[in-house]
C-alpha cells in the first residue's frame, strides 16, 4: 500500500546529471515504495528543477537506516561548520 507522504521544497543549489551539472530548484521528499532499491519503503529524494525537463533530476532512495545516519551526518558537519566560523548568508550569483 502506498503512503501517500509526499512533500516538495525550494531550493538553491546544483546537481548533476546525465547531460551534465544543472540548477536545482526543488526536492520531492518521499517515504514510499523506491522504484529501484531494494526495499519495501525508501526515502525517495528527487532534486529537480522542474523548468528544464526529466533530464534535470538527481534521484536517490534511501533505506531508513541511511535516511537517518545521514541526516545525523549533516548536522553534524553543519554544527562543525557553525562552530568553525564558516556558516555566513550567502548571496545568490
């Protein structure tokens, strides 16, 4: 049975795919079933930028093992960011 838990997000930054690196505008967060790993349910990211087309997207399905140990991983380097000085507001080029 599908969950039905979908949310999509703005936001800024880059990714890469098939015909090379892209601006991202948004990410699709999903915990459903993934269409390739091996799991019942996965975290499913998609970083899109809806304006250029299917061929910019960025895909991943995570187990909720993954899903979790990298979060905690991300804060963590943020935290070590913060503390170091180096998170300041950053101008869009």
């Amino acid at each position: 049975m599908c969950t039905m838990i979908a949310q999509q997000v703005k936001i800024e930054g880059s990714g890469k795919g098939t015909q090379g690196w892209f601006k991202l505008k948004e990410a699709n967060v999903s915990y459903d079933h993934p269409f390739d790993a091996p799991y019942e349910y996965a975290l499913n990211l998609d970083f899109v930028n809806e304006s250029q087309g299917p061929g910019a997207r960025v895909a991943v399905e995570l187990s909720l093992e993954a899903a979790q140990s990298l979060m905690q991983t991300i804060q963590a380097v943020l935290k070590r960011a913060e503390a170091g000085g180096f998170i300041e507001k950053q101008e869009v080029a």
